[in-house]
C-alpha cells in the first residue's frame, strides 16, 4: 500500500508501523455521531491492504464515550497502538481495499455493507495503492483456503501477477505452496 498518490495524507501513512508491514493488515475503527442518541455507531473493519481486502467487518454498535475507549483499547490490542486518521483517510482504506480486492476475485466480508454504513459514500476515486510492491501479495490467514486463493489470483493476474506467502500448521501436511517473490 502507499499513500503516493495523496499527498495531503503525507505522514498519516497507517501501513508504516512494522506491526502491520508484517502482514499489510490494517484495522480500521470508526465512530459516527448519531443524530439520534448521545452515543455513537461505532463499527470495526480488517483489512488486508496486500490482496484480500475486507477480511472482517464489524456492523455498527452503539457506544458511550467510555465504551467507546475500553473498545478502541481492546481493538488495537493485536496492534502496535493506533494513528488516529481524518474520515477521509479511513474511507478510502476501507472502500479502496474492498474494490482493490474485488478486481481481483475476492468479495468483501458479508457484514460489510453493513459496517461501511457508517463511512458515507465513497468520494472519488481512491488515491491509495493497494498491493506491495506493485503487485497483489498474498499471505495465509488461519480461516483461509489457500489453494482456492491462489488459483483466484493466477485467473485474474497470470502466474506472475502476484507473489505470496503460505505458512503452513505445525501438524503434518502435504506442502502446498512455497514462498514466491
């Protein structure tokens, strides 16, 4: 992911902390006044900024000011801490990674319709660039189906379109896949 083509956005890069390099996965949390109540929707999404896109998505709940900071606490906890960013910033990231993976084959978490109710519409088109190093770069989740992943990404790229990363469990498996740069 880089920031390149947003300028404005220049030091708020949230993929730069080494936590997040690791794996390109960003979370994302954002809270949204609500016209009707003193508490705020507040709704939480996972984003693999490398391929996948939306890999989870929290729906809107409502929140006081207090539940709001023992939930951002408990969010981020997988995380290095946080980078507070403009609205404008984490829609982009959501809506952009979702799209990004969409080209690709890959359809956003089902509660994301949902939870990106609370971004607004989409503004433009999205000045981030998804992937690494150019390219879709896909590493395993625990819940993943790596082989259907990876023929998803030979289909819309061609073998040489994408790189990736499989880690395998500790048990014994038949080797799958081997790391390609």
């Amino acid at each position: 992911m880089d920031l390149e083509g947003a300028p404005r956005w220049a030091g708020l890069d949230p993929g730069a902390s080494d936590a997040e390099e690791v794996r390109g996965l960003i979370a994302v949390l954002v809270a949204a006044d609500s016209l009707r109540s003193a508490k705020a929707q507040v709704a939480g999404f996972l984003l693999d900024v490398w391929c996948l896109g939306v890999k989870n998505a929290l729906p809107p709940e409502p929140m006081t000011a207090s539940q709001l900071a023992e939930h951002r606490h408990a969010y981020f906890s997988a995380f290095e801490g946080y980078v507070p960013v403009p609205a404008e910033v984490a829609r982009a990231l959501v809506f952009g990674a979702a799209d990004y993976a969409r080209g690709l084959g890959f359809e956003a978490e089902a509660d994301f319709d949902a939870a990106a109710a609370v971004l607004g519409e989409p503004v433009g088109p999205c000045p981030i660039g998804f992937g690494k190093d150019g390219k879709p770069f896909y590493v395993n989740g625990p819940y993943d189906d790596p082989e259907a992943i990876v023929r998803t990404l030979r289909r819309a790229v061609g073998d040489d379109g994408f790189h990736y990363a499989v880690a395998f469990p500790e048990q014994p498996r038949r080797r799958l896949f081997r790391a390609r740069r």
